[in-house]
C-alpha cells in the first residue's frame, strides 16, 4: 500500500461511522442521519490535515509534518473517500426523512462535491504537468472553498442549542487551521 494508506483510512473511517449510525439508529431516516452527521464530522479532521499539511510542515518542521505534507495528496484522497460516503449518506438521510430540497440549498454543497471530485481526479503528477500553473489554482482555490463550506455549515449550527456543541467543534477546527494557514503565510513573508 505504501504512502496510500491515508486513502484507506478516508474510506474505513466513512464506512465505520455510516455502520454506526446505522446501528444505533431508532429507524431509517435517524440512522442514515447519524449516518450522513458522523462521516461529515469524521472527514472534518482529515480534510483539516491535508489543508494545513504544508503550513504545519512549514511552522514546526520534523519527522511527523514532513510526512504528513509529503503525503498531504493521499490524505486529500482519504478525505475524497470519507467524503463521497457521506454523500451516500446524505443522500439515503434525506431520501429516509422525503425531505424535499431547494436548488439554492443544494447549490453550495453540490458545488463542493464537485470541487471534490475536481481535486481528486487532477491529484496526480500527470495532471501537474498537464495544468501546469491551472493546477496551483484550482487547488488552492478548491481546498479554500472546502474549507469555507464546512466553516459556514457548522457556523450556521451555533444559534440552535442542539447542535452547538458539534457547531463550537467543526468552526473551532477550522478557524484554528486557518489560524494555522495564516501563521505559515506570514513566516513565508518575513523570510
């Protein structure tokens, strides 16, 4: 498997928690809710590591962050994995509870996915070179939508006493890799 065990860990993260969710669930439309709430709350962290992979290379250089932001693309593929799961999941939740969407309220995630899916299918050397400077952007404007998108997910949760304390979890992780991010920018800026 060699440096591809972090899209193992994407996949059997995801898997594990829609098996979860479905075994601790009440009914169809709570167990595929747990389901679709636990992988989005599995992948935060591992879409958060290969966010933060470089920055945190750059901030504490060593053994572990030098790993971690060499192997950032299959943590990236880990997260593309966890994440398609969760789309399953979303997808059952939503079918299980026959709650009907609006196209506005579709659009920001749909376009995540598709982001997602841009990310992984151009996370190759062959696609670097093809894309050439296309590439640098389409990662590194991808990687903030991303980041965006779960930052206001979980935000929007904040005001509902319910959700709060998974609200103050998914926007205190993102802001602080962003924090972190911001930290190895300015580093960069003053050498």
């Amino acid at each position: 498997m060699g440096k591809r065990w972090p899209l193992a860990v994407g996949f059997v993260a995801g898997l594990s928690a829609v098996w979860l969710g479905l075994a601790t669930g009440h009914d169809a439309a709570d167990q595929w809710s747990r389901a679709a709430r636990w992988t989005a709350r599995i992948g935060l962290p591992i879409f958060l590591l290969t966010y933060a992979a470089s920055s945190l290379g750059r901030l504490w250089p060593g053994g572990l962050t030098r790993s971690l932001w060499q192997d950032r693309r299959w943590w990236g593929l880990g997260f593309a994995a966890c994440h398609t799961v969760h789309l399953y999941a979303l997808v059952r939740a939503l079918d299980a509870k026959g709650e009907e969407r609006t196209l506005a309220s579709l659009l920001p995630g749909g376009l995540a996915y598709a982001v997602i899916l841009a990310l992984a299918l151009t996370s190759s050397d062959a696609a670097m070179r093809k894309l050439r400077r296309n590439w640098k952007r389409l990662h590194s404007a991808g990687i903030h939508y991303i980041w965006l998108i779960f930052t206001l997910a979980y935000a929007g949760r904040l005001m509902n006493a319910d959700t709060r304390p998974e609200a103050i979890y998914g926007v205190g992780l993102c802001l602080a890799a962003l924090a972190v991010r911001i930290a190895a920018w300015r580093k960069g800026k003053r050498a």
